[in-house]
C-alpha cells in the first residue's frame, strides 16, 4: 500500500464517518487519532477515524496498556514529553513516530493538559494527523532530532511549586509533615517516579529513609532499605559539596536517572534526599540547580528548627517529668518521715507499756520472796503459796521476754523455722491441756471442733511455733471474754482446681471468743509492732501488744495467712489463720457415713 493511497484514505473516511467511540472526537473532525493519558502513559480513551484499516480496537488499545497496538516509537522520550506538559501545564506540539499494528506512522500531534478544579493536571488530551509512513531508521532519525524543551517554561513552573511546598513547610515545625511534604513536593514538581528523604549527621556510615513518595503505589516502598554512604560514591559528593549530584543507575533491565542532594543548616548536611525517574533529568543548567538547591536549604533549615523544637519539647518533657519525680519523691521522703515518727512514738508508748508490764510481775516477785526471806510466813501452806505466786510471776515475766526477744528476731530477719509434719489432733490436745483450766476459772465454755477424717491430719510447720501462736490466741481470748465461750475449730481447705497439683491443701483455724471485741476503726492497729488498741477497757488487762504480730510473723513464716475479724465493740472476735497440710487427708461424706 503506497504512502498517498493511504493518505487519500484516510482523508476519505474522516469525511464521510461519524465517530461515536469517543465523545471527544465529536468536536474534532479533522483529527486522524484522539486520546487521552494518565501521567504514566495508560489509554484511558482512544479514537481512530481509520481503525479497521489498520485492524485497531479502541477497546483493545485502552485494555492493552503497555502491550497496545498503538505505541510511541519511544516511550520514555515520548513520555518526557506528556510528564513536561503535565509540569508546566502548557501545551505542546511535535512530530513523533508511533508504531500501529507493525506499521510506522508519522504523526503531528498536540498535546495538552487536562486541568481540574484545583489547577492540577494528571492527565493529558493527544490529537494527531496522520502525516505519512515511515521507515524504522526514519523514525529513530525523528526520535534523535527531537527539538529540546523550553527549559525557562518549565524552570517557572518548578519554582511556582517549590516555592509553595517551601512555604508550607515553614509553616510547621513537626518533622514528620516536613519529611513527607518535602518528597511529596519534590516528586510532583520534578515528576519523579520515586523520592526519598534520609536524616543524616556528619559521621554517619549507614542512612535510613523516613518518608518516601511514589508515582506508582504499586512498586512497593524502599523506607526499609538502608544506605551505606561509603559504598555510594554521589551519596559521598553531594554531602561533600552540598550541590545536586546526577548520575545514571542500572535496576535489572530498565536505566533510572538519580539526583541526589543534601539539605543543610549553617553549612552542616542534616538530611540526604534522592529522587529517581527513568530518564534523563530536563532540569540541568546553573540556574535550575541553584534554584534545587535553594529549595533543599530551606527544607535544612526546617528540618535544623523542627529537632530543635522536638529536642526542646523532650528536654522540657524530661525536665517535667524529673520534677514530677522529684515532688514524688519529697512526697515519699514526708511519709517515711511520718511513719519513722509514728514508729518512734509507738515505740516510745510500747516501752512505756512493756516497762509497766515487766515491773508488775518483778515486783510480785521481790515482794513474795521477800515475804518468804522475812519469815512473814504464817506456815508452810503459806509459804508455798507465796513462793508459788513467784513462780508465776516468774514465768509471766519470761513470756515476756520471749515475746520482746520473737519480734526483734522476726524484725530482723534472723528467725528460721524448721518444717516437719505435725499431727494436728495432738497439737489441739496439747494446746487443750495449757489452756482449758484457765478458761473453766472463769466459767468459760470451751470446745474444740476436729474435721471428720478417715485418717489423721498432718500439717506441715513448725510444732513449738503453732503451739505458740494458738495459745497466743487462745490466752487472748480468755483474757478478753468475761462471760460467754471459747471455740477452737479447724477445717480443711481444698486446693484449687487450677493450681498445680503438686500442692496440698491447707488447714484453716480459727479462734472465736464473745469477749470484749474492738472497735472497726482500731481493727487496723492491732497487727502493727508496738501498738496496742488503747483505751479503758483493754489497758486493765495488760499485755505487751506483741502476741497478734509475732503470731501473724509466724504463721505468714510457715505459708499462711492470719486474718481477724469482729463486728465492733462487745460483739467478741474471731481469729483465723492458715496452715499448709503435709498430705490430703479423706474427708468422711455425712451422706455415705
């Protein structure tokens, strides 16, 4: 098919067709071609006044994409050309040789930018003529003597954005917003596929990107990629020299061309940006790489005042926070001070108590003996009786002293128990035999309760040490209670289901008087060292205070725990502490014994 056949052709259908493919033909009936592209050259519509000549598909041409039947001779020239149009807004008219259907066409085409509301342009309208056909040298000759751009319309529109994403950044002093509107401006002025932003300090061997824009989303993000600076020679002479730095880089099959430029603040580099498109850069004269590096001082000086004020805002954050932790610790130091002032005036209060008790039976004991070393005694009977009350006084005087002595061991750390297994009906029945004759003198009921077992209960503790602590109680209890009864009671306690199995349960036992009782406000005071519920009612009958405390050290010492409990005064008490057992004894079922 010769060259003005096909022309005649052409001329013919466009002036006896009527395009309905595309409603953007309507309006031009003299083109040969009209589409429109996006700012990475996809169809998004097409028009051919001669498309079933050549065998085109409007359908199969948008739908194609890179693999179209209608393709630029050069995609990445012609590409150049559509991306400068898109940046300067201005349209544009030039020869270039487009290959349909493995025929090569000349075409004269305009092209211009699709402007939106906010003045943006991402997409382009392309009319073509059809001019003639060509050969493949012809059309590499075409593509070669391309005129250039006009570098002064392109260097307006530049400024025009850098300077607006300038200002934004001023406006800010949040260094991420700085990081991401500086890629973001950067790669949109220079329509760059890929632009990102390192925080660098002198020294630094390795970067890593903070903020990254992409034409493409779809090409995945390279934030996570770290940059040796010594292996990346423009990396070093763009720091070096604090100019933009281009060179060409190879990624598999496709060539990228990188420019690399170092924003600074009073001479010093304090961030790396790189920028990456697949071809070459139109910005290349003096003046367009001061007005890069222009732009790239005022992002440093944003980036040099936003870590001042970050460092500033964490410095006062920590100053803050080391006052808070100061007032704190004032606040710590008062309360230590109160409570070494309070243990001193308990301690004050308890010698004072304990000197009270200690004189009582000492002096019973001089004043019997005395009696005894006078011969006031009348007889024998009553010199025995006298030098029993001594005895007594004795031993009220050494109970004591044992307890003075049990609570600065426990204080001091230096109590240790030994744990065996102790059998727990024989410890009650022990316990019975001090204490049930003190309780009948004052006609007390006294009980003891025993859990219903097959076999005996073993607990596992210290037996002069849970002697001690249930009499504690008990004497406690009969020393308080006027009237009424004493109940001794003990229950086994099931270990829990969740726990691990290993463990036995625990024995619970509990001492309950209807005694005096104390008050819900005092009830606090009754586990503290050196303290005593003080008052009328309890100062008449004496005591050192110590017993509940070297009781709760010694329980807690063995694996339980003490707990007291009474509804208020004249309402008695209950005592209750915890012991762990040896082994799991069999309960007896009331429904099957």
């Amino acid at each position: 098919m010769s060259l003005p056949h096909q022309s005649s052709r052409l001329a013919t259908s466009l002036a006896t067709s009527k395009p309905v493919a595309e409603p953007s033909a309507r309006f031009l009936p003299c083109a040969d071609v009209v589409f429109t592209q996006d700012e990475t050259g996809m169809y998004l519509s097409f028009y051919c006044s001669d498309s079933e000549t050549y065998g085109l598909k409007p359908e199969h041409v948008i739908a194609q994409g890179s693999e179209s039947d209608f393709l630029p001779v050069s995609v990445e020239t012609y590409m150049g050309r559509i991306r400068y149009v898109l940046n300067t807004q201005v349209a544009q008219r030039f020869t270039y040789p487009f290959s349909c259907c493995d025929i090569l066409l000349l075409l004269d085409l305009a092209v211009s930018p699709i402007l939106v509301t906010e003045g943006h342009a991402t997409q382009v309208i392309v009319v073509g003529n059809l001019l003639r056909e060509i050969s493949p040298q012809e059309a590499t000759n075409f593509v070669n003597e391309l005129p250039p751009l006009q570098p002064s319309i392109l260097l307006n529109r530049y400024q025009e954005l850098l300077t607006q994403v300038a200002w934004n950044i001023r406006r800010t002093l949040d260094l991420e917003t700085i990081w991401q509107q500086t890629v973001d401006g950067l790669g949109e002025a220079l329509g760059a596929d890929r632009c990102l932003i390192y925080p660098y300090k002198p020294g630094d061997r390795s970067i890593k990107g903070v903020a990254e824009y992409a034409r493409n989303p779809n090409t995945g993000t390279l934030l996570s990629h770290v940059l040796e600076v010594n292996k990346h020679p423009y990396l070093e002479q763009a720091i070096r020299t604090a100019r933009p730095v281009i060179f060409n880089s190879e990624e598999g099959t496709s060539s990228k061309t990188v420019l690399a430029l170092t924003t600074c603040y009073q001479d010093d580099p304090n961030a790396l940006i790189i920028i990456c498109q697949p071809e070459q850069f139109l910005i290349l004269n003096e003046r367009e790489v001061d007005l890069i590096q222009e732009f790239a001082d005022q992002v440093g000086t944003g980036i040099a005042h936003a870590s001042l004020f970050a460092e500033s805002r964490d410095l006062a954050i920590e100053l803050q926070q080391a006052n808070d932790r100061l007032i704190q610790k004032h606040h710590e130091l008062e309360e230590a001070h109160k409570q070494a002032e309070e243990a001193s005036r308990l301690k004050s209060e308890f010698l004072a108590n304990t000197s009270h008790e200690l004189r009582t039976p000492l002096n019973a004991m001089i004043g019997f003996l005395k009696l005894v070393l006078d011969g006031m005694a009348d007889d024998p009977e009553e010199r025995d009786e006298f030098i029993g009350e001594a005895h007594r006084s004795a031993v009220h005087l050494l109970n004591i002293i044992n307890d003075i002595l049990d609570i600065a061991r426990i204080e001091a750390g230096k109590m240790q128990l030994e744990m065996n297994p102790v059998n727990l009906e024989g410890l009650l029945t022990d316990v019975e035999n001090f204490t049930r004759t003190q309780a009948e003198q004052k006609n007390l009921i006294y009980e003891i309760r025993l859990p219903a077992t097959h076999d005996s209960v073993l607990l596992y503790g210290n037996y002069q040490r849970l002697l001690q602590v249930l009499l504690n109680l008990i004497w406690n209890a009969i020393k308080f209670t006027v009237h009424g009864s004493i109940v001794i009671t003990a229950e086994i306690e099931e270990r829990e289901k969740a726990g691990d199995e290993s463990n036995t349960g625990m024995v619970k036992l509990s001492v309950a008087d209807t005694g005096i009782g104390v008050s819900l406000e005092d009830q606090d005071k009754l586990f503290q060292s050196f303290s005593q519920v003080d008052g009328s009612r309890t100062r008449r009958f004496g005591g050192s205070g110590l017993g509940l405390v070297i009781s709760q050290k010694l329980v807690e010492a063995m694996g339980g725990v003490v707990n007291f409990f009474s509804m208020g005064e004249g309402l008695g008490s209950t005592v209750t502490f915890t012991v762990p057992l040896y082994q799991d004894p069999v309960i007896i079922d009331p429904f099957l014994d």
